[in-house]
C-alpha cells in the first residue's frame, strides 16, 4: 500500500502541529523527540520494504528535522527545514499535475506556502502580513465562486470571510 502525495499531514498541518503545540516543558519535548525518532525509524523501514511512498517517508524525515531545530532554539533552521519540505512537496505535486492527478489549486496553494515561508525566512513582516491577506482574499473570492455553484454551503463563505477579517490583525 502507497500513501497519497500528501501522507497523512499536509506541508502546512505538519509544521503547525509539531511547532506551535510543542511543549515548553524539557521532559515533554525528550519524549517527543523520541516518538519522532521511532515514527522516523519506522518509515524508513516501511520505505525499503516499499510499504509507504516517498512523500510518506519524508514527511517522517521532515518532522524529526524540525522537532530537533526547535528543541535547538534555532528559528533559521527551522525555517529553512519548513521550506526545503514545502519546495519538495511542490515538486511532487507539480509532476502530479502534469498527469491531470492534482488540481491547479494544490500547485498553486503549495507555491503560495513556499512564498509565504519565504518572506518569514527573510523576516519580512509586512510581506508576511501581505501575503497573508493576498491568500485569504484570493481563497474568499473561490470559495465565493464554488457557493454560486452552489458548491460549498453558506458556513464555507463565512469561513473565508473570517480569514480575510483574520489576516490583517495577524500584523499588529
């Protein structure tokens, strides 16, 4: 069995969920680390025997890469790691479009991330803000569109109306 191009966490649900819940806490952090190293150590088994795909094998990779630049206290390291997977993930995606596998809106979305995480590396703060709300706008208006296809309900558009009123404040 091959897992899909995203294994079972996107670009941007994998680096949310092992950075910004991450424990200040020594004890806490050394177990997460070592429940990363084993996940890591398994994938990379699963991987020789052919079990999971690559995607699935580096995601693994990229969340013990990650846990051990932030245990580190490094946030240019981090940034890079979270930017060489999300590079990755557009390669993968990108020859899956080539083949009608994946829509546009999963390459476009994967090079929005990359240029988002970009400016954060660069510590560009209003072009982190800019980009923020350019995204949320653009994700309001097609969702806008998909709910006069009558597409999405009525809960979708106020979502994508809370995320453009969400953007700016993300600045102050």
């Amino acid at each position: 069995m091959v897992l899909p191009v995203g294994g079972t966490v996107g670009v941007n649900d994998t680096s949310e969920a092992v950075g910004k819940n991450q424990s200040p806490d020594p004890s806490i952090a050394a177990v997460e680390l070592c429940q990363a190293k084993e996940a890591f150590r398994r994938a990379s088994s699963h991987y020789k025997e052919k079990l999971i795909g690559e995607a699935a094998f580096q995601e693994a990779k990229f969340k013990l890469d990650l846990l051990k630049a932030r245990l580190k206290g490094d946030p240019a390291e981090t940034a890079r790691i979270t930017l060489e997977f999300a590079v990755q993930k557009l390669n993968r995606i990108s020859a899956l479009q080539s083949q009608n596998l994946v829509s546009a809106y999963e390459v476009k979305k994967a090079k929005d991330r990359i240029e988002l995480l970009k400016a954060e590396l660069a510590a560009d703060q209003s072009a982190v803000s800019r980009l923020q709300l350019l995204q949320a706008k653009e994700e309001f208006e097609r969702v806008g569109k998909l709910y006069e296809q009558k597409l999405v309900s009525e809960r979708g558009v106020s979502a994508g109306q809370r995320g453009v009123r969400i953007a700016p404040s993300r600045a102050a």
